[in-house]
C-alpha cells in the first residue's frame, strides 16, 4: 500500500495544478510555466494509466494461463503468456448441434482459444493464431 501512495499523488498533480492555473491572473510571471507543468503532467498521468491497464491486462493473461487445466499445445510450440499479448474478451457460446453445450472462449489480440468451463478451470479444446487482422 505504501508503493502505490506515490503513483497516486502524482495522478492528483493535473487537478491541483488545474486549480492554481485557475487562481491565477494570465499576465502573472508564473502563469506560462504552470500551464506547461500541467500539460507535462498530464502526459506522465497518461503514461502512468496506461502502464497500469497494461500490467492489469498481463495479470489477466497469467490469470487464465492458470485456470488452464491442459497445455495441449506447449508441443506446437504455442503458450498463452506472451509479452505481445493482449487479452480482448472472453464470453460463452452455445454449440447447437451437439447436445445443446456451453462453451467457453478466450479472445486475446493475437489468439482465439475455445474450450470448456469445469467450475474454476478451463480445459482447452482449440486454439487458433489470429494473423492479420483488420479493424
């Protein structure tokens, strides 16, 4: 809790200054540098946000690697933890013609895992690299 306290001041940095540059008369000596500070702030604001959902984002794809109950495919040379990896979206499909079954998939920016949902774990039942996609 104590490592985290100083990334959060910082974030705090563009509502303060945001304050001050309000309180402040343009023709004041001190109001070009503090309107430069903010936009400098908030650039490092922006770069610290995004480094979080990145390292959130990579948490979660640990997070499923482990609720992986086979590595069918480590022989193929395929694994889920890549640092070119970004998780999507995950979600749950019904196979119509056999048996009416759920299934489960997980979509990453570079993969497409399908497979089934056996209470906390997922046994994989394809996976399939995703190359050149378009937006």
């Amino acid at each position: 809790a104590y490592l985290i306290k100083p990334v959060q001041r910082v974030c705090k940095y563009p509502l303060l200054l945001t304050e001050l540059l309000k309180k402040t008369n343009p023709d004041h000596v001190d109001y070009a540098l503090l309107s430069t500070s903010l936009e400098k702030v908030k650039v490092i604001v922006s770069e610290i946000n995004e480094s979080n959902a990145l390292r959130q984002n990579r948490q979660k794809v640990a997070d499923i690697q482990r609720s992986f109950v086979n590595f069918f495919w480590k022989d193929e040379g395929l694994d889920i933890i890549d640092p070119k990896r970004l998780f999507v979206r995950s979600g749950s499909y019904l196979k119509p013609r056999r048996k009416r079954k759920f299934y489960h998939y997980y979509l990453f920016n570079d993969l497409l895992v399908f497979g089934k949902l056996i209470k906390s774990k997922f046994l994989p039942n394809c996976a399939l690299r995703l190359v050149h996609i378009v937006n």
